[in-house]
C-alpha cells in the first residue's frame, strides 16, 4: 500500500501521474524480490482473479462476469473502449501465435481481459486520442508477448510499467502541444 500512495502523490511530473498506482506498487516489489532475494517477498500477479467455481459440474471462472461488467461500464464511462480492446484482441491473438499461455489459456484470457479492462485503462497514464489508444494498446500487447519471449518474471506489470514510462516520455517530448 505504501508503494501505491508513492505512485499516487510523490512519482509526478508537472503534478501528472507518470505510473498507473497498482502497476508500480506491483512492479517495484517484483523488482525487489527480483533483486532482494534476501527480503522473501512474495511474488505478486494477477493470478487471484482466476477464482472458479463449479456449476453442474463445470469449473466457471466467476471474475468474468466482473471482467465483462468492467469493461462494459468501467472502460465506457472513462471511455477507453479502443485501448481496451486493441489491446485484449492483440494480446490473444498474439498469446497463442507463440504459445504464451503454457496450456492454461481459460487463465491467459481471464488475465488478459482483466488487465485490458481494469488496468491498462487508467485514466491519468493511458492516451485519451482514439488512435493513440489503439497504438498504445497494440504496442502494449507487443511489448508484453515480447518480454514473456525472454523470461522476465511477472511479464505483464514489467510490461505496464515499462509502457506507462514510455507513455510518459511521449507525451512530454514527442507531442507538438508540450
């Protein structure tokens, strides 16, 4: 929690968030149980999200309900609707062209859906201009396939974290209006 409240209030440029909060939380304690082996942190993913429960007889991954509300509701109101999806669309499709989701595809959908709707969308660390978004949104889904190429531990939040910096960058150096 210290670590989301850093992100939040003290890691700004021009009092903008330059990190999505959880993303960096997250991230930096990957990092330092990466590099601190010593400090017996636990790791941290996603993986919680993908709870099942049995409906006659079938295991139901329940957080899709949610998932999909969020992305309904949650990714409308903030209108993110072309990040989102060009983002969840080009992580499928790009999981299973190389095989990313080590035979548990229900869980690589779940994780993916979840950080297409609830995550990547943030509203301070993510475009606003439809076609930045969708740019964003592929070059997310590029860049995360290609860090799991390399085995880096907790690909997806190294992945976030390293596109909200890239973000970042852009938008202050590269865009006309700054």
């Amino acid at each position: 929690m210290l670590l989301l409240y850093i992100s939040k209030f003290l890691i700004k440029y021009k009092k903008q968030n330059i990190f999505n909060p959880v993303v960096f939380a997250i991230g930096i304690t990957t990092l330092l149980a990466l590099f601190m082996p010593g400090m017996d942190l636990p790791p941290l993913d996603w993986s919680g999200i993908d709870i099942r429960f049995s409906i006659f007889g079938t295991a139901f991954p329940l957080s899709l309900i949610f998932i999909t509300l969020s992305l309904i509701f949650n990714v409308g109101r903030v209108r993110k609707h072309p990040l989102a999806l060009s983002f969840i669309a080009s992580s499928l499709l790009l999981g299973f062209i190389i095989n990313s989701y080590d035979g548990n595809y229900l869980s690589f959908i779940i994780s993916t859906a979840f950080i297409g709707s609830a995550i990547i969308v943030e509203p301070k660390t993510s475009p606003v201009k439809t076609g930045e978004q969708l740019i964003y949104g592929i070059s997310m889904a590029l860049l995360i396939m290609g860090l799991s190429l390399l085995d880096v531990p907790n690909v997806p939040i190294i992945g976030l974290l390293l596109g909200n910096a890239f973000y970042f960058l852009y938008k202050k150096f590269l865009t006309p209006s700054h």
